[in-house]
C-alpha cells in the first residue's frame, strides 16, 4: 500500500521529532548514548577481546561518572559554581 503524505506534515515530524530530542535532560541523553557504546563494543565480533575489555572498562567508567550536575558560570572568571539537579 502506498500513501501520498503533504511535505508540510513530513517537515512538520521532522521538527517534532527534533524538539523531542532537545527536551530530553542531558543527563538522560549521555547515559542512553554510553549505554549503546558498551552493547556495540560487545557485540564487535571485529574487536580482539583484549581490546574489547579496555574499550568496555572506559566506557563503564564514563558511564558510572555521569553526574547529576550542570556547571553554572559565575561572574569570578577563576571558578565555577556546580548546580544539582534533583529529580
């Protein structure tokens, strides 16, 4: 079966579909995107396993260290204030 859909709704998904991304909290997005780092170096049949436990413990690593934080600029050029987001 085959439809013929208006450009407009397709830019109109295609917009949606991208404010959707930006709302998602960072946190949220940095976690999903490490996660799918770890399932594709273990799935790499191309990987030698002696790489494949470097490559996985760096990103196990990034992953465990994500923190719940947005750095806030102050108006000391020197430092940096740290804000936590609670949920």
């Amino acid at each position: 079966m085959l439809a013929l859909v208006d450009p407009k709704i397709l830019d109109q998904l295609r917009v949606d579909r991208e404010y959707k991304a930006i709302q998602r909290p960072a946190l949220a997005v940095a976690k999903t995107s490490l996660s799918l780092d770890i399932s594709r170096i273990l799935n790499d049949e191309t990987i030698p396993d002696d790489e494949k436990v470097k490559l996985y413990g760096n990103a196990l690593r990034r992953y465990v260290n994500i923190r719940n934080e947005i750095p806030a600029p102050t108006t000391d050029d020197h430092t940096t204030t740290t804000v936590t987001k609670v949920a």
